[in-house]
C-alpha cells in the first residue's frame, strides 16, 4: 500500500518534472526540472530495490549531466533566460500521433497481464552481484565501455582546446 | 628536499605555538592588548565591563592603549585653550590630508592681521582615514592623533564634522591616552626649544661681537680722522 | 498512514538535527575564537547569556548571530530569478543535512526499525551522489543573483567542486574495496580494535587525498576562492542577505560535519575508541569527538595556509591529486591480495613497499608540477 502511493507521487513528480522541461521557454528553468525529473526516475529506481541505481543515477545524471548542462548553456551566449520569442510549430499533429502511439506501445506489457518471467526472481538486486556480473561475464563490455569514454574525453579536450575561445577564469592579472 | 607538505606543517606549527601561546604568554602573544603600561598590569576591567552602570559617563581612557589612534585633536597647553593653542593655521596638514577632510580658516585681529591661531579648524571625521599623514607634517606638533570612538551622532548632515572647540584638547589629556607618545614628543620640543634658544644667543652673541667690532673700528676711524 | 513508521522516522532524523544544529552553532564559537587566537587577537567576548551581563567567553555569540539575520531585511535584486533565489539556499542546505541520515551513529534510543531506512547497502555512494547536489545549489545561487560577479563565483566554485569529487570518491573506493561492502555500518564495524585505515600507508594516503578533497567540497580555506572576501565579496551568495545567508552558511558548515563524518567512518574508525565493552553508547561520543578532532583541523587549516589561486587549484586536482589516487588504488589492491596470503613478512614488505611507492609518486608528481621560474611576462605593460 505504501509503495503504491510512494509509486504514484513519484511519478507524478517525475511526469510533471518532464513535461515542465520540455515546455518551459526559460531554459535554466527547464533544465532544473528535468533534473526534477531525475530525481524522481531515482526514487522509482528505489522502489524497485536497486539502491546502487538510484544511488548513480543521482550522481551521474543530476550531479555531472545536469551540471554540464548547466554548464553548456551558460556558457553559449543569449540561449540563457527567456528572450520571449514564441516558436511555430506546424507538426505538432502528427507529432502526438506519434507520441501517443509510443506510448501506448510502451504501455502494453503493463496493460495486458503477461505471465511474470520466473527469471526475475532469482536476481539478487545487491551492489555486490553487480560488482561479480561485471567482472565476468560483462567484463569485455566493461572495458569497451571505459576506452569509449577515454575516447570521448580525450576529444572534447582536443575539441575545446581547438576553438579559440576567451577563459573565464583569467585570475592572473 | 623536505619532506612532502613539510611546509605546511612548519606554518600549523607556527600557529599552535600562537594559539598556545595566547593562552599562556599573553604579553608577547597578544600586542594589540598589550595593557603592560598601566598601573594594573595585565588584562584589565576593559574587557567584559563594558557598558558601564546606568548613567556613568563612558570614559574612553579606560579602554585605550598606547598605540591606538581614531581621529586627530588639536593640542594646547593648559589653561584657556585658545591661548595656548599651538596650532598657528600654516594649513600644512589642510593641504596635505589625502581626502582633504581639515577645512582651515586663519584668524585675523581687528586691523586686518594675521595672528597665529585658527579661527574656522574643522575635521569632517566621516571622511578621515586615519591616516596620520597631518600629525607627521605638522612642524608645530599642535595636531596628534585622539583615540575616542565614541562618536556617533544621530544627525548625519552635520553630525561628524567636528569644529574647532571640540578638536581642542589639552597637553595633559594626551599624556594620559597616550604617554609614551607624549613624553616622547614633549622631550622632542624640549630640545628644539632648546637648539633655537642656542642658536638665538649664538646670534646674539654674533651681533654683539660684530656690533662691538664696528664700535671698535668707528672708534679707530674717528681717532685717525682726529689724528690727521 | 502507518503512525509507527512516522515515529520511527522521527526518532530517526529529528534528535540528529537538533545534535548538529548544537554542534554547529559551537562550531561557528569555536572557529571564531581559534582562529582570533591563531591571528594574536581575542574572538568575540562579550556576548554571554542574553539580558545579563554574564559573558561566558562570548559562548552566546551564535544566538546572537541568529537572532540579527533573522531580523534583516531580505533583499532580492530587481531582476533576479525570484524562484531560484529563494531555491538555492533551501537547496543548499537539503543534502548536507540529508547525508548525516547515513553516518553510523548508534544513539541508544533506536532501535532496528527506525535504522533500517538508514542502513542501505550502498550507503558511501548515496553520501557521494546526495554530496553532488551541493554543486547545483552553488550554481543555482550564482545564476538567481544576476549578478557576473556572482556567476562567476558560481562557476568557479562549481568547477572546482566538481573536480574534487573525483580523488573524493576514489580514495574512499579504497576503503570499500577493503571492506568488500559498502555499507557505512559495515565499515565501521570493520575497523574496530584499533584497525582503523588510517594505519596502513594507502588507508594514510587516501585519508590525507580525502582530507583535502574533502576541504575543496565544503569551500574550506585554503579553497575559498569561490567565497573570498577580498577577491569576489562573497561569490555566489553576495546577494543573499538575512536568513538566507544563515541557511547557506548552516548548509556549509553542516556539509563540513557530514564529510568529516565520512572521514571518520571509512578510515578512522568510526565510533571506535577505549571503552566500548563497558558502555556501547560511548561510540555515539568517540565518533563526534573525532569529528571534532577534523573539524580543528579544518579551522587550523583555515588559520594557516593562504587561499589557492584557481588555476592553482584547478592544477593541483586534476595533475597531483587524481594520479596519485588512481595509483593508491593500485598499491592497495596488491596489498590487499598481499594480505589474503596471511603471512606477516609479506605483510611487511607489502607495506614498505606500498609506502615507498607512494611517498615517490607523491614527491615525483610534485616535482614535476613545480611550474619553472621565469622572468614575468607583461602582457599590457610594454
């Protein structure tokens, strides 16, 4: 009983976090609340037990992405604030068609009452069964996954440093 | 090479040694609460006694030390202070304070001259920084540094100008807030009183000798003339 | 509404707050005492307990204090994000109070109920990811000001905040790989009979590169820049005035009690101390005094070293900091499977060598950081 209100003010918080992003015309205030939104993909992340989950997806989405989005726009001039101009948008028909085609898509396993996989049961949600999986058998993916961010750290740090652009932080005059 | 961080341990080091020391050797830890020069000694009824009881005029000499300065004050000799002002209106220190905050107007008797004292001396202590640049360039060391603080005023127009009457303060107040500075400056006007009285009765002496050559010499010229 | 859980929540949560509420208000004393007796002067003095004329060594100087910013005036400038404004210090001071939920204080009036929300298994990762929320409070704050200077606090501090997380986590990774858990009550036990982890050379290295990171986090001196007085006023919080200041500054000083808590949890031992057997709830005491232990250290700190320039602060982060701590996790994972073998000699040349490793690494990065002495470039002057 409790999970289920938690499950429903959780989503709820994150449904609305979502759809003020997406709508809101200042963009800090928008990206504040799809931080909202990760906020509460982590708490739904608790109620299903996967604590280490949650606890990452705090760290990486709100802590780093939502930072360097953060980042990003401040740093790119006038895209900042509400500059009070109303964009057109002639699609938008057919794109909630398709909207709530995916939607309904993603809504069929819940809406018809499939048999429980007996798979589920036998996994043991603990950091520590994470740890095992992922050193054998995931290990290959582990590292293929690490040289990919390696890869992409080291071309943003050539790409930044190609752009000349003016630092921020000139603290030595 | 040291060891890594060696010199960040020296400094926490350095200032255990100040911390510890606060508690235990005062006089050398704490010098801007150095009270030694007072008849009591260590740290005095200034500290936690402060305000007073109902009605006690708040004494700001209880509080102050040798070194401490606020604002400038006007020195004179005792009695009327207007007579012995040694201030002469040269407005040396008008033109040289920094923020220009000492407005001098000089005092004239009824023919039009100039006697030596100021009639207008005003300090506009809102603007003053304390910097004691008037006390060093004063040659008559009229003006010294005062250290009353309190010295807030409702009125904030005209409240902290300061006008002449006020800044006046005699020569045995100053040795009692500050006496090693007033010793030390008494002794220095000492001895140029002093240099200048020798010198005047070098001069005399000088004129006297040089008057007497010339006496001699008309006396010599007039017994020629009176020989030829 | 399930009235048991409330009040095992209660018991929970409220005592810690009124604990560190306490304990910060001493804190903000004793800092200003410590530090005017570092610096040769007296701290404050004269305030002792209000309407009389008693002045206990100025002990009610942070009534006070809390009783003038309740009272000023609450300015927000003309143009400000009035939304975030009044956001960013709530948001300020959610995580750090949020965090002191998963240190391993045992007080003797809970019982297994009202813990159990508390004792997660991945406990040192929900303090590290709550810790980043921090970040976004101080950006939240430098952008609601419209204020540059503020914004440029802002993002300094956030830089330097996010660069310090990094040796942050990976020092304590150490401890967890030790442990084999990371559950903060798991690692507390784990150290028990004076086995803490700060005596063995990694567990020492690690604790120091956590120290230290554990100083950029908070904005601590020396890595105040971001809350310098004399360089940026105040930095991101200029134009908070009132209890929004007092929230923000109860927010910095309670993140300094949560990652000092930390400390002493992965490597000092946590509650570990003589007299244990007799009365359990000494842990409760021993863990705040060693707390306070790090909590003098800090404010020491403070009174001795001047603040880091940014880009020095920046260059010490990321080229001292990360590799020396990449590689103590290297050292201790072979000293780890050093110490599966049982047998003391290892043992022992296991440590000497990990010492020797380290302290060379340590010495070798500094010596290569040190910046070469050149005749200075005048970029305007010529």
């Amino acid at each position: 009983m409790n999970e289920e209100i938690a499950f429903w003010i959780l989503s709820a918080i994150a449904v609305l976090g979502a759809l003020v992003a997406v709508r809101k015309r200042n963009l800090i205030h928008g990206v504040f609340a799809l931080l909202v939104f990760f906020a509460g993909l982590s708490g739904l992340f608790l109620l299903l037990l996967a604590e280490f989950i949650a606890a990452v997806q705090v760290l990486v989405y709100i802590g780093a992405v939502g930072v360097l989005l953060l980042f990003a726009i401040m740093l790119t001039e006038r895209v900042a604030g509400d500059d009070g101009r109303r964009m057109t948008s002639r699609g938008s028909f057919w794109g909630l068609v398709v909207a709530v085609a995916v939607f309904v898509v993603l809504l069929l396993p819940a809406i018809q009452e499939l048999p429980p996989p007996e798979a589920a049961q036998a996994i043991d949600p603990s950091v520590k069964q994470l740890g095992h999986k992922l050193m054998n058998p995931y290990v290959v993916t582990l590292e293929v996954l690490a040289l990919l961010l390696t890869a992409a750290l080291i071309g943003a740090v050539t790409a930044a440093q190609g752009v000349r652009m003016p630092k921020e932080e000139d603290s030595q005059e | 090479m040291s060891i890594l961080g060696g010199g960040i341990f020296k400094g926490m080091a350095v200032t255990l040694r100040n911390f510890v020391g606060s508690y235990i050797n005062k006089k050398e830890r704490l010098p801007t609460n150095d009270y030694s020069w007072r008849p009591d000694g260590d740290l005095p009824q200034g500290i936690g006694d402060y305000p007073k009881e109902e009605g006690e005029q708040l004494s700001d000499t209880t509080t102050v030390t040798e070194y401490s300065r606020n604002f400038p004050m006007l020195l004179h000799d005792g009695g009327e202070p207007m007579d012995t002002v040694r201030c002469v209106a040269c407005q040396i220190c008008e033109r040289e304070c920094p923020p220009q905050c000492i407005y001098i107007e000089k005092d004239y008797d009824e023919n039009g001259k100039y006697i030596k004292r100021p009639a207008v001396f005003d300090i506009d202590v809102s603007v003053c920084m304390s910097c004691q640049i008037c006390v060093e360039v004063c040659p008559f060391d009229a003006i010294v540094m005062n250290s009353q603080f309190e010295l807030s005023t409702p009125d904030r127009f005209g409240g902290l100008l300061v006008r002449r009457d006020d800044l006046l303060k005699s020569n045995d107040y100053y040795h009692q807030i500050h006496p090693e500075e007033a010793a030390a400056r008494d002794q220095k006007m000492a001895v140029e009183k002093a240099a200048k009285e020798a010198k005047k009765k070098a001069a005399a002496e000088k004129a006297r000798a040089a008057a007497e050559q010339k006496a001699a010499e008309a006396a010599k010229a007039e017994t020629k003339e009176g020989a030829e | 509404m399930n009235f048991e859980l409330l009040i095992d929540i209660l018991i929970a949560t409220v005592p810690l707050m009124l604990i560190f509420a306490t304990l910060f208000a001493f804190t903000t004393w004793l800092e200003r005492k410590a530090l005017a007796r570092i610096q040769n002067r007296i701290g404050p003095n004269k305030v002792g307990i209000p309407c009389t004329r008693i002045s206990l060594f100025g002990l009610g100087q942070p009534a006070a204090d809390g009783i003038k910013m309740l009272f000023k005036e609450d300015i927000v400038p003309r143009g400000a994000d009035r939304l975030f404004h009044l956001l960013a210090p709530i948001l300020a001071l959610i995580p750090s109070m949020l965090v002191l939920c998963f240190l391993p204080l045992d007080f003797p009036w809970l019982n297994e109920n009202s813990v159990k929300a508390f004792l997660l298994d991945g406990a040192v990762i929900f303090f590290f990811a709550i810790t980043g929320l921090n970040t976004l409070a101080v950006f939240m704050a430098g952008w609601a000001s419209r204020n540059k200077y503020s914004l440029l606090g802002g993002m300094r501090a956030v830089a330097q905040m996010v660069s310090y997380e990094i040796p942050l986590v990976l020092s304590a990774v150490i401890v967890v790989m030790m442990v084999g858990s990371l559950n903060a009550a798991e690692i507390a036990k784990a150290q028990t009979g004076w086995d803490w982890f700060v005596f063995s050379p990694w567990g020492f290295a690690a604790f120091v590169i956590f120290f230290i990171a554990a100083l950029a986090e908070t904005n601590r001196s020396p890595f105040d820049l971001p809350e310098a007085e004399s360089e940026i006023i105040a930095g991101y919080f200029t134009e908070y005035s009132g209890f929004k200041f007092a929230l923000f500054f109860l927010g910095e000083y309670i993140a300094m009690f949560a990652i000092s808590g930390l400390a002493v949890t992965l490597f000092l031992g946590g509650g570990d101390g003589p007299g244990l057997a007799v009365l359990p709830w000494l842990s409760v005491i021993w863990f705040l005094a060693k707390i306070f232990a790090l909590i003098a250290v800090m404010i020491w700190l403070r009174g001795t070293l001047p603040r880091l320039r940014v880009d020095q602060l920046m260059g010490f982060a990321w080229k001292f900091m990360l590799p020396l701590s990449i590689l103590n996790i290297l050292v201790a994972g072979f000293a780890w499977h050093a110490e599966q073998l049982d047998n003391t000699f290892i043992t022992v040349i296991t440590w000497v060598i990990s010492l020797a490793i380290l302290y060379g690494a340590a010495s070798g990065l500094n010596q290569l950081n040190r910046g070469k002495v050149r005749p200075r470039e005048y970029k305007y002057a010529e």
